[in-house]
C-alpha cells in the first residue's frame, strides 16, 4: 500500500514558501567610465564597482567609444572626460545627453568649458582632486535622480556665467526690489545702489560651434570635429591636490614624479621630463611605493589622484 505522505511523481510541487522580511531586490546602477587615461579609468572602476549598488558595465578611451557604449549598454549615468584624443567629451555630450545622465569628471577646470558643457546638457562637473572617494559615489547615485552636483570651481564658473549674463532680468512681484524693501531689511542705501553702477563683464565665449546635432548615431561622430584639445600629462601642483596627498610625506621631486605617474608616463619618459636617469627614476618609484604602501603603479596612481577605495582614510 502506497505510502499517503509520497507525492505522486506527475504532482506538481508546491512553490517554497517566501520570506515576508527577505529585501526586495535593488537595481544596480549601470555605469559607463569615458578617460582616455588608463590609471583612471582603472581607479574609477576599482572605485564604484566596490559599492554593492553600483556596476561599471563599460569603459572608453574617446568620445566615439563612449557613445558606442552608451548606445550598447544603456547605463543609467555616464562619466565623462573632457580632452580625450579623437572626440572629445565636450563634442560626445550631446550625443551622450540622449542616452543617459552625463557627469563631467575632469582636471579641467576653465570656466568657458564648464559652462559650455553644462549648456550642452551635463548634469554635473566634477573637477579632480575637488571631491572625495564617497563624494564621487554620491554625486553618480544623484545624477541618475536628477540631482546636479558640482565641484567649487564648477560653481564658481556657473555663478560667474549667471552674473555675465546681460539678458534682461524678468519682471519682480511688486514690492520687491525697492528701496524702501531693502532698507526694511536693514540694507545700507550704499549697498542698494552698487548692483546699478557696476558696468556688466562681457561674457565669455566657447570656441565650439553651440548648434546641436541631429543624429545620434555613433556612425554620425565622423562628423563632429574635436574643439577641446587631446589630453596632456600637466597634472601639475597648480591644479587642486588631491585629498589626503600630505599624509604620503613625499618630497618634492617624489611628489613631480609621483604626478607623471598618474598621467601615464612611463621610466622613460620621466627620466627625459625630469632630465634625470632611469636609474635614478626607479629609485624614486621604489621609495614612492613605500610611502604609498603599494605594489603597483596602478595602485599608487590610485591613491595619489584620490580614486583607491581606501584613499581617504588611514595609512595603509
């Protein structure tokens, strides 16, 4: 006689039962990392893809690159570099803008580019050496809410831009503007008038064309001619240093070459820059390594320009 507690072998099994306190699942945010920078492009990638919600899905050495990945991938916020060889990022944004949220993550700093890449469609500008490690992961999860950042000297040239501009200024609520008002809040009649005698900055202009194209098409990019020039290896000390480089205790001509090693270089090439051997050149890179507590030029580069997951804490 057949056991009653067997299931018959054609029954369908019931489904396990579910865990009424198990986490609903979360969506990873994808990103695509857009440097013509290998050391960067390794350090941001090592950086985000440690956060459990974030996911580098792609990485690109142009703006060609970017917009293909893009196009492939679909991410939900793209890291982008402004002088790359080729397409630069500035002539990939408006492409870029269609597919998903853009943040400009660059060393460069002047005000004309910020601004034209915010007219272009970037939702944020990042300058390096301006944020932290969680400043960065913070800045991507906002974007893709649609929640802008910028680093101080964004700012600074997006303020600057408000203040150039000579449109007219739309009409006030009535009762706003006045002298009375302003005196009722405690504002100097000195004050009141300074904003009437000051003469306007001219504003500042672009050499780029500001029209948008049409097409989105990777295969259209023949067409977009490089306005920004290709990236140079100037990662010099009058850039903003990056966070926590005092803590390394590198001397001066460790620190010079501790910046051509970020940007690439290899002993070759520093040993011509600096006009000193090779030799003496991997001396300084094994003393560096030490101070850094790493075994790769990679690692170091990492720590130095502030994208190793670890950069902005203790020694180790």
């Amino acid at each position: 006689m057949p056991d009653p507690t067997t299931p018959h072998p054609g029954a369908t099994q019931p489904p396990p039962p579910q865990n009424p306190f198990a986490a609903p699942p979360t969506h990873r945010l994808r990103v695509v990392v857009a440097d013509d920078n290998p050391v960067v492009r390794a350090g941001l990638t090592a950086l985000l893809s440690g956060r459990p919600d974030i996911e580098v899905v792609a990485e690109a050495a142009d703006g060609r690159q970017a917009c293909e990945a893009a196009h492939q991938h679909r991410p939900d916020v793209v890291l982008l570099d402004v002088r790359m060889p080729g397409v630069d990022g500035i002539s990939a944004l408006p492409y870029l803008v269609q597919i998903a949220p853009v943040v400009m993550l660059t060393y460069s700093r002047e005000s004309e580019i910020v601004q034209e890449a915010l007219r272009r469609g970037a939702g944020g500008y990042l300058v390096h050496g301006e944020f932290t490690a969680d400043q960065l992961v913070d800045a991507v999860r906002d974007i893709k809410e649609g929640r802008a950042h910028f680093t101080p000297t964004a700012a600074g040239a997006l303020l600057a831009q408000l203040r150039q501009d000579r449109a007219p200024a739309p009409s006030l609520p009535e009762g706003l503007g006045r002298t009375s008002s302003a005196t009722a809040y405690g504002i100097p009649t000195s004050a009141q008038s300074y904003t009437q005698t000051q003469p306007a900055a001219p504003p500042a202009h672009f050499s780029p064309s500001t029209a948008s194209p049409a097409p989105t098409s990777p295969e259209n990019l023949s067409q977009v001619q490089p306005h920004v020039g290709q990236s140079s290896s100037g990662w010099t000390s009058g850039r903003p240093a990056a966070p926590d480089r005092s803590r390394f205790q590198l001397s001066t001509r460790e620190a010079e070459i501790m910046d051509l090693i970020a940007s690439g270089m290899n002993n070759q090439q520093i040993a011509a820059t600096c006009f000193i051997s090779e030799k003496t050149v991997k001396n300084h890179i094994n003393r560096i390594f030490a101070k850094l507590h790493s075994r790769s030029r990679s690692e170091a580069a990492a720590k130095w320009i502030g994208t190793a997951p670890d950069a902005h804490r203790g020694r180790g």
